[in-house]
C-alpha cells in the first residue's frame, strides 16, 4: 500500500484537520457505543462475545480497574515478605506468594500498557498506512511473545499455588505448644485463600457476565437459520 502524496500544502493540512475532527469523534464513543459496534459488525455469537470482551477492554472504567489493581500485587509481596519464614506448614506459600506477585504487577503494568495502545487505535490515532508500513503499534513481536510466556507463567504458578494452598487446608494459625511445630500464621493464609477465590470469581464471573450480554445483544441472521430450511 503505498502513501497518499499531497499536491499542496493545503490538501495535506485539510487531510490531517480531517484526522483530527475523526479521532475526536471516536473518542467521545462510551463503552455501550461500543457494544453497539460490536452487536451490528458480529458475524456469529462468539464473534460477538470476543468483540464485546475487546469493548470492554479498551474502555477507561477498565484501565481504571487496572491501575487499582495495581495495589494487589504490592500487598502480595509485602505479605509473602513479611510472613516469609511464619508458615512451617508449607514453607513454599510466602515465596509463592511474592514471586506471583512480582510477576502480577509486570503483566499489569503491560496490560496497562497494550490498553492504552488499543484505546489510541480504536481512536484512529493510527491510520492503515502506519499498519502497512509495518509499524508495531502493540509492541515488537518479542514483546509480545514475551507477555505470552508471562501469561502462561502466571496461570501455572496460579493452579501450583492452589496446590500449596488447599493441600494444608485448613492449617493452625498460631505456633503449637506440643510437636509436630506446623501452623500458617493467619494474616498470610486467609490472604492467600482471599486472592484466590477472587481471581476464581473474577475471571468465571467476567466471562459469564459477557456471556450474557452476548445472548441479549445477540441476533442471528438468516444464514443461521439456513439448516432449518433442509
């Protein structure tokens, strides 16, 4: 695709005027703008829910999330460290807890970083000759492996956590007075058991809630209906 070669000046300032007047009017879109979008481009429901989840995603109350969420992996290193040699039930818990934590906060602060990326484009602050011309508008494509390492990572150490956790379930928070000497001291399990439901919750929920909003907005065409019809 090659580039557009302005004649004069003029032409090429009202080309950008024209940009601007695009990008500002994408950018006042709300999320149920959006959805809207999402509803009448579908082409079949689970196109519709991967559109919805990208309507979602790209939206500032999102972004807004995430940057709150920032606070949960900082608690979970402080936590892990401050409780680091306080649960002889199983030692491994404290060092699971900060190394999920640390990896946590990488990946948010990535997320973070690809929303605000994807928001710009959904905004036309980048046009289809930048994507032409090869330009990584997400990232160079070592990054993006690398955020996949990250994310497999993070869901295995999730699952190997669960083990740790519920294998000592339901452990003595407080040191024993007579042998065996293996307690969890509370501050550090409850936290542990609370981070772990609510990522359970978190992600089953979301994906129900979308789920949902898919089947409302959802409107087969008559292709879809076309097996009916043999």
């Amino acid at each position: 695709m090659e580039r557009i070669v302005f004649s004069t000046i003029e032409e090429e300032r009202q080309c950008l005027h024209d940009k601007k007047l695009k990008a500002k009017r994408l950018s006042s879109r709300n999320v149920f703008d959006e959805i809207k979008d999402a509803q009448e481009r579908s082409v079949g429901f689970f196109d519709l829910w991967c559109k919805l989840c990208t309507a979602f995603t790209i939206s500032t109350p999102f972004t807004i999330l995430l940057s709150m969420l920032l606070i949960l992996p900082i608690a979970m290193i402080a936590i892990g460290g401050s409780n680091y040699e306080k649960c002889s039930a199983e030692k491994l818990l404290p060092f699971w807890l900060i190394v999920f934590g640390i990896v946590l906060l990488f990946k948010l602060i990535l997320t973070i970083r690809n929303v605000s990326k994807m928001r710009q484009f959904a905004n036309g602050e980048y046009s289809d000759d930048d994507l032409s011309y090869g330009s990584d508008i997400f990232g160079a494509k070592s990054a993006e492996w690398c955020e996949k390492i990250v994310l497999v990572f993070l869901v295995l150490w999730f699952f190997f956590g669960n083990y740790l956790t519920f294998r000592i379930y339901k452990p003595s928070y407080n040191i024993p007075d007579h042998p065996p000497f293996t307690y969890c001291t509370g501050t550090l399990y409850i936290f542990i058991l609370f981070v772990t439901l609510g990522i359970y919750i978190a992600v089953i929920g979301g994906a129900i809630f979308v789920g949902l909003l898919a089947l409302c907005c959802f409107k087969p065409s008559n292709g879809d209906y076309g097996y009916l019809a043999d």
